[in-house]
C-alpha cells in the first residue's frame, strides 16, 4: 500500500507524543481535582476556557488528539490482525475504517482549535 | 527452489504465558486506550464549544466513582505504555554518541528526566500553573 510508511511514521510520531504528553495532560484534566492532589481545578469551565484561548493551547491539542488517534488506531489493527482479522479484504477493511477514524478525528481537533480563533 | 512455507500459527492466550509477554501485550493496550483518551478529549473540546452546562454535565459524567475508577485502570495503562515506550528507544534505536552505542538502560533513564521536564513544561505552560 502507498500510504503504508505514512501511517507508520504517524504512528511512531504519535507513541513519542502521548508518551511525553499524554500521562502528565489526563492526570491534570481528570484526577487531580476529584482525587484531591491539586490546589484548584484545571478543568473547571471557567479555567479550561480561559486556557483555551491560547494558541499554543489550542495547538497542544491538536498535537496531541492527530498523535494518539494515528498511533492507538494502527496498534488496534496489529492487535486485530494478530486475533486473527487477517487476509487482504480484512486488512483492507480495517484500514477504512480505522485510519478514518484517526484522519476525520484529526481533521476534528483541527476544526475545534482554530475555531474562534482564526474564524 | 521454492521454500516450503509453514503455517503461522500463535496459541490463543500466548501473551499469558510469560511476564514479559504480557507486559508486551499490556502496552499494545495501552496504545489503543490513547486512542479512546484522543476521542475523548476531541469529545471535551466539543463539549466546550456547546456551553457550560454541556461542558460541566461531561466532567461530572467523568468523575462518577465508576467512571473514575475505570479511568485510573486506563491510566494506569496510558502510563505504562509510556514507559515501556521509554524502554525501547534505546534497544529499537540504539542511540551512538560514543564508540558503543549506549547501554538500554542509560537512554531509559534520560527519557524518563526528560518526561519530567516536559511534565512540568505542560503544568506551567497548558495549564497554566499550580
């Protein structure tokens, strides 16, 4: 398949960015606050929106939803693969609707993070 | 000359027969949660854009007592995903600065510094601070 390297390569770009990325963002988001570790709480509505209004944040985010939807949903069809998906229909099948699920989810953090503030 | 091929054949609960199997098979899982964190947080940037209302009833829903104890499990695996993902740089890449290529363990250790410095750069930077 042509796009085959494509999809590897997003896939190890997207391991190094929920690696670095991913533990230290869910902790701050949904634990730190209800589990009581955290003087205020990140998520709150009020906060999260005035964070929200920077750029960087928003890029952030971006980054980091393309990175793990690229990375998880080429593991998943390894895994599916492996419990025995396999044949070239199967596969073929598997990279519709999973790349597509990475692909449109990406383009969808895209759309969030630059509306209301480019458009 | 042709070889003769063999069937390929993996016994159905393989990666429960050693610990290094499972941990390998605990990472793939691991992978795939990052996934459904990545839908998730697309889903709270959706919530965030409907209102506060909308926004407020999605982390309530979040930090239910099922839910939030469902969530540490897949932390649990979000975080050792990034380990173990720690743990292969230097032996699926071994990084050679020197004569010999460093020992696993050393680019282990400057991966896990280095996670905590951009840690602390997400607290600061993203959120904002404690």
């Amino acid at each position: 398949m042509l796009l085959e390297p494509v999809f590897w390569s997003l896939f190890s770009l997207g391991g190094f960015i929920t690696a670095f990325l991913f533990p230290v963002t869910l902790f701050v988001l949904f634990f730190a606050a209800p589990l009581h570790l955290w003087p205020t709480d990140p998520a709150a509505y009020t906060t999260f929106l005035g964070h929200w209004k920077g750029p960087l944040v928003r890029l952030f985010f971006f980054v980091l939803i393309g990175g793990s939807l690229f990375h998880g949903t080429h593991r998943l069809k390894f895994m599916l693969v492996d419990a025995g998906f396999k044949g070239p229909a199967a596969e073929a099948f598997l990279d519709l609707i999973l790349n597509g699920v990475a692909i449109f989810g990406s383009l969808g953090a895209l759309f969030y993070a630059v509306r209301g503030w480019l458009f | 000359m042709t070889g003769r091929e063999y069937p390929w054949k993996r016994r159905p609960g393989w990666w429960l027969r050693n610990r290094r199997y499972l941990g390998f098979q605990l990472r793939e899982a691991g992978g795939v949660v990052c996934a459904l964190y990545g839908l998730v947080l697309l889903n709270m940037l959706i919530q965030l854009r409907e209102g506060e209302s909308a926004y407020t009833a999605f982390l309530d829903l979040l930090r239910t007592p099922p839910v939030l104890y469902l969530n540490l499990v897949l932390f649990a695996l979000v975080v050792w995903h990034a380990l173990t993902w720690f743990m292969l740089i230097g032996k699926a890449q071994p990084i050679q600065f020197t004569r010999q290529p460093l020992p696993w363990k050393v680019v282990f250790g400057v991966n896990v510094l280095l996670w905590l410095g951009v840690s602390g750069a997400v607290v600061y930077l993203i959120f904002g601070g404690i």
